[in-house]
C-alpha cells in the first residue's frame, strides 16, 4: 500500500518480457533516496524517551485542562446529589411527611388479612389520626352480618386536597371502602396567603412524590412556585434540602426536642391506623402552655378567614367520585374546644356555614357534627383530644357509623 501523496510510476525492466506486468514503486523512494544513505538520525535512550513523552503529555494536559474540568465538575456534581438520596434517610422527614406511608402500609396488611371484610376507613387530619379508635368498631357486624374492617387513614396536616389524591390511590390500589368517612378540615378550607396558615402551607413540596406533584398542583394556587420548588429539591437536593441537612448533622432529628416531647404525633400508630396517645399532666400550666402554641398557630390565619375556591372545589370532586364509584360518604366536623371555634371571625364563620349548608343542600351527604361532643378537659391544645377525648369521640362515633351502614346498604334483587 502506498504512502498518502506519493507519487506511482510504472515502468518496464529489462528482461521482462513487454506482457509481464510493470513494476510499482513510489516515486518518494527516488526522491528521498539521497536522505536515506545520509547518516541517521540518533535513537534516544528509553530514559530520554520517556521524559519527552511526559513533557508532550504535560503540554497536552495543559492544553486540554478547561475540557477535562468541565466534564468531571458536573460528574461530581451528579455523584454528591445521588450520594444524599441514598444518605438521606426517616429520621430527617417530619410526621407529615413519614406518616403516609406507615399508614398505607399498615392498612395493605389489614387488607391482606381480611379482604372480605366490609371496609370502613376515616380520612382526615391529625385531629382524626388522634381521636378515631377504628380497632373498637373493627368486628363488630355489618347489616349484612359480615365484621367490619375499620380503618383510621387521619393524618397530620391533610385537608380535602389530600383526601381526594387518598381516594384516588385507594381506589387506584382496588381497596373499596363499603362506607367513607371524610373529616372536614375547616381551618384548612383557608386561602392560600403569605403568613397565613392553610392546607397548602402545611404541604412539604421537596418530600412529594411525583405522583402527588402532579394530582396536588391542580388545587394549589401557586402552581408555578411548587413546581419549581419540587424540581430544586430534585435537582439540587443539597440546597432543597439544606435544612434537614442542617438539623441532622446538629442531631437534633434523633429524638423529638425537648420542647415538643409532648406532642402526640411522635406517637406509634396501632394496627387500626389510630395514634396511640398517652397521658399527658394534668395541670393547669401544662394546659395553658399547649394552648398557647394553636393559638399561635392558628388565631391570625382564622380571624383572617377566607373560603378558597379551589380547596372548596377539592371537596366537590372528592363527592363526585364517590357518586361515581357508588361510595357512600359522609363528613365530620371533629370537637373543638370553644376557645378555638372562637378564633373564627363572624365573617369566616359565616362562609363556612354557608359552605357547609351547601354540601347538605346541593349534594345531599350526610354531615356529623361532632364539634360539641367533648368537654374542655378533654382538649390537648383545643383542636386536638387527649385519650380521654378519644374514647369518648369513638364511643359516640360507633353508633353514627352503623346508623349510616344501615342506611346504605345495598338493596338485595
């Protein structure tokens, strides 16, 4: 094979005949024929040899530094976000954000067990999560005379947002509950405001999955602003999540601290989905101190009430799938302790009653009252019960639930 641009030439020599084929030679053994008899150029020592390759590869190293930094910054970068994900693990996660997924998984196993059981589940806040003792009514009959399977799916700062995605899940997983109960958060019912609270405050966007992005976004009002906060946590975890980050290399995720030790959602959860709540002092300064914390909480964002259309519009699509599916529903208006209820404004107060009047009048679902049914003392803070209050809402709730059983059951042709 001959060299690139050199030159071929054919010729005949002597002594072959004109028929044989001509011999083929490049002209640049011709031409450089004189360079090859000169003298030679002198071979370098395999030391020598080495040191020039290492100076060309310097020379090459320096040449090219900007691209090798280039790729291997966002390389790093890629390893450092992935390497969180892996570290991260429950102890960062608040109660709203590991509760869920306990709840789900316990359900799954109640479902396992006991598949033919008529299902009766509550959705609703940490109000229900800490008042429904759903394992007292569990085996009691059904008109049909089959045990109850009963469930508490309450769970800390889940309005009628979260309520409807829970119901979309369920049915989506082929759980269907034979009767709904569905807690009507009414602080949670609030406009979304800057300083205010409101159910799309309380949501944690970085700890959303990407099913829960997509269902929530519709109802919240800043769907821009969500959506750009869930894809920092994706993308820059170490920025979306500098806080847990923060809190747990500080240690202060490995217990609950010492001035919420008394908070009952730290609490485990029974195979009913109910908060297992414990005693808390009874003294008037304990009493005094938890309800300085809802007040502080809640008083602005209540005095300040406004009905959100798209939370209220939530609560319409959670009736209308539960009209589709043939579930009968009703809502619960949990106790409150009257300190709280008047934390409301006239004005708030107001659309709520007409809200609620609305859902009896135009959708025609059944609505417990329960706001009453507990006495002061049996108040944590004013919203939430302590266990004698749980008792005593469950005890009043049994009846409630067979009456609606009762009243929905199935005609037999």
């Amino acid at each position: 094979m001959n060299s690139p641009g050199s030159e071929v030439r054919e010729e005949v020599t002597p002594g072959n005949s004109p028929d044989a084929p001509p011999v083929r030679y490049p002209l640049s053994v011709r031409r450089y024929l004189l360079t090859a008899l000169g003298p030679k150029r002198p071979q370098l020592d395999d030391e020598a040899a080495t040191l020039c390759l290492a100076v060309a590869r310097s020379r090459r190293m320096k040449r090219n530094a900007h691209l090798v930094m280039l790729l291997w910054i966002p390389f790093w970068y890629v390893i450092g976000q992935l390497a969180l994900f892996a570290w991260m693990d429950e102890s960062w996660q608040m109660e709203r954000t590991f509760s869920p997924p306990r709840k789900w998984a316990i359900l799954h196993q109640r479902l396992a067990e006991m598949p033919d059981r008529p299902l009766v589940i509550m959705l609703g806040s940490s109000r229900t999560d800490q008042s429904f003792q759903a394992g007292r009514l569990t085996g009691q009959p059904a008109p049909d005379g089959r045990p109850i399977l009963a469930f508490n799916l309450g769970l800390p700062a889940a309005g009628g947002v979260h309520h409807a995605m829970y119901l979309n899940d369920l049915l989506a997983e082929g759980a269907r509950p034979r009767l709904l109960l569905v807690e009507l958060v009414t602080a949670f019912l609030n406009r979304s405001r800057r300083g205010l609270q409101s159910e799309e405050h309380f949501t944690l966007v970085p700890w959303l999955s990407a099913h829960e992005l997509l269902f929530l976004q519709h109802y919240y009002s800043n769907r821009r602003k969500m959506i750009t906060e869930w894809l920092e946590a994706r993308l820059a975890p170490w920025y979306g999540f500098r806080w847990n980050v923060h809190e747990h290399f500080l240690g202060r995720h490995s217990q609950p601290p010492e001035e919420t030790k008394f908070d009952q959602s730290w609490r485990p959860i029974d195979p009913w989905g109910w908060r297992l709540l414990r005693d808390m002092p009874d003294t008037m300064e304990f009493r005094a101190l938890r309800w300085m914390g809802a007040y502080h909480m809640y008083a602005q964002s209540l005095q300040h009430f406004e009905l959100s259309p798209k939370a209220a519009q939530a609560v319409y699509d959670l009736i209308a799938r539960c009209r589709r599916e043939n579930i009968p529903i009703a809502f619960v208006l949990m106790p409150v302790s009257q300190e709280f209820r008047d934390l409301y404004s006239p004005e708030g107060r107001a659309q709520i009653e007409n809200f609620i009047a609305g859902l009896r009048d135009r959708y025609k679902v059944d609505i417990i009252d329960a706001t009453e049914w507990l006495n002061k003392e049996d108040f944590d803070d004013g919203h939430h019960p302590l266990l004698s209050g749980a008792e005593k809402f469950t005890t009043r709730m049994i009846p409630e639930v067979h009456k609606l059983l009762a009243r929905t059951e199935p005609s037999k042709k």
